[in-house]
C-alpha cells in the first residue's frame, strides 16, 4: 500500500485518511491523529462491524484457523474477527511498523499475544510466505494501491482453495452538519467533500471501484454483495462528537488551498472549542455509506 498522497477519507500509510489503513512513516503525530480516528470509528459503528463479522462467519463456516488483516492500523479489525473466529490465530497485515508495534503491545496487553503474527508488508508485492489462510478482511485498504488487480491476484494466492475475502469500502468521508452548520457559510461540508473528491480522483483513482469485477477477473467467485447507509442520529455515542472533531480536523488540513478562505475559517470554528464546535453541538448526524464484498477462491477440482 504505497503512496505518497496525502487523503482524509479511513479503519493504512502515506495517507491521512478518515477510513483506511495506510500510515504516515516517521511523523508520529500523523500516526497518532490517525490511530485516533481509526478507534473512534471502530468504537461509533461497533454494531455494523459486529454485524459485518456475523455474515462472514455464515459464509466461513467453522474451519476458520487462520485470518488476514490486510491493512491491520490500530488492530480495531483484529479485535473483531479474534472475537467472531475464537479458534483462529489472526495476520496483522501493515507497512506501519509503528502500527504493528502498538497492535502487538496493545494484543500482549489483552492476553492474546499468541494468537496474533505481524508481517510488515506493502499488500500491492503480495503476501509474503501465506498460503493457507481461511479468510482475509481487506477493510477500506484496497483502494490506497496503485494496482489493485495485481494485490486481488496476490490476495487469491495466499488463500487456500474455497478460502474466502471480505473487501469493506467506504464512500469517501462521513457527513456530521446540516447545510446551515455556519450560518454565514450554507453549504460548508458539501463543498468540502466535493474538494475532497477532486483530490482523491489524482491521488486515489480506485476509491469507489467496482471490486466485484476485479474479484471476479481474479478468479474469485463473489457471493455477496452490500451496501449499507449508515445513519446515527440523537442520542448518539457518547465519542460522536471526537470522532466529528477528528475527522473534521484532518479533512481541514487536506483541503487547505482547495476551498476558499471563508470556508476554512469556517472550519475553524467548528474545531476551536467555541460554542460552534463539533463537540458541543447537538445537531451532529453522523452518516456513512458502507460497502462489503465477498468473494471465495474457488476450491480445488477434484
């Protein structure tokens, strides 16, 4: 997962995303600002991720031993399918060593240190030494690749015959404000996201991409296919107003020179710790479209 972009949509490297797993090497406060946003989903949409797991382990069955977690970041994904797999050791997958590293701490620290591995790896050269996994969850990580088609490739290769992938993908940001958040600037997230999307169009062309023909050109048998609008509205999660805060926070510093000077003087008041701020506000909703893809690696003929 190698790029040197600099995006804010999210759940790995190079990238200061709001939903993924790619990381910013050597700039540790990208890594935390980053880890924070990836918990802070995690914790808001527990149920959807809860409920995600659920309809995997139908397809899976009862054989699971080994998963992958392709773009692992803070190991929110780990903790979910050590949770939903009981019997199965779990893969850590990310080019972040500094995310790896607090993944093992924070693992060790629960008690299930051996139950998780780590390879620090770019997903686009493969996975290096799998052969046999039973699942891999690839959550908003595939799109950060320069060639997704050859990663989905590598991806087969390291499943083992009728051996299944979970491809999870966001829409791009999550929306939190009505259209009069600031009354003298209608319209701020709107415009703010479309800034967003004209950056992620040169920076990362594959978010959005239809995955369920990639996965089938790879030889992969898609077996189900969804999408899920997501809509959290009062009484939130008591975090909904941090996660706002730092999705919000991140996205300011991505569309600065993209959108004019009101609008991020704007953003600034939602972020200063005013009376405007996403913190203290009690007309947050917070919005996400989530899509989920899964696909088996054929077994092999008898």
């Amino acid at each position: 997962m190698t790029s040197s972009a600099s995006h804010v949509h999210h759940d790995g490297h190079g990238h200061g995303h709001v939903h993924g797993h790619t990381h910013d090497h050597g700039d540790t406060g990208q890594d935390d600002s980053l880890a924070e946003v990836l918990d802070l989903d995690a914790e808001i949409f527990a149920p959807y991720l809860t409920s995600v797991t659920a309809r995997i382990a139908e397809l899976a069955g009862d054989g699971v031993r080994h998963v992958v977690d392709l773009g692992s970041g803070t190991g929110t994904g780990t903790s979910a399918l050590l949770e939903r797999f009981p019997h199965a050791t779990v893969t850590a997958v990310d080019s972040s060593p500094a995310m790896l590293a607090g993944l093992v701490e924070a693992f060790r620290a629960k008690g299930l240190g051996e139950r998780v591995r780590t390879l620090e790896a770019d997903a686009g050269t493969g996975l290096a030494g799998i052969t046999d996994a039973d699942l891999v969850w690839a959550s908003a990580s595939l799109h950060h690749l320069d060639d997704p088609a050859t990663a989905i490739d590598g991806i087969r290769a390291a499943l083992r015959p009728g051996g299944l992938l979970a491809v999870a993908e966001l829409d791009g940001m999550p929306h939190f404000l009505p259209d009069d958040a600031v009354a003298d600037r209608p319209g701020l997230e709107t415009r703010c996201r479309e800034a967003l999307d004209g950056l992620h169009a040169e920076q990362v062309p594959h978010l959005g991409a239809d995955w369920g023909a990639l996965l089938t050109a790879s030889g992969l048998v898609v077996e189900q296919e969804r999408t899920e609008r997501l809509e959290l509205r009062a009484p939130l999660p008591a975090a909904a107003g941090q996660y706002a805060h730092a999705v919000l926070g991140r996205i300011r510093g991505a569309v600065d020179g993209l959108v004019a000077p009101a609008d991020l003087a704007a953003l600034d008041t939602l972020l200063d710790g005013g009376p405007a701020d996403v913190r203290h506000r009690d007309d947050l909703v917070v919005r996400s479209t989530r899509e989920l893809w899964l696909a088996r690696r054929p077994a092999a003929a008898a």
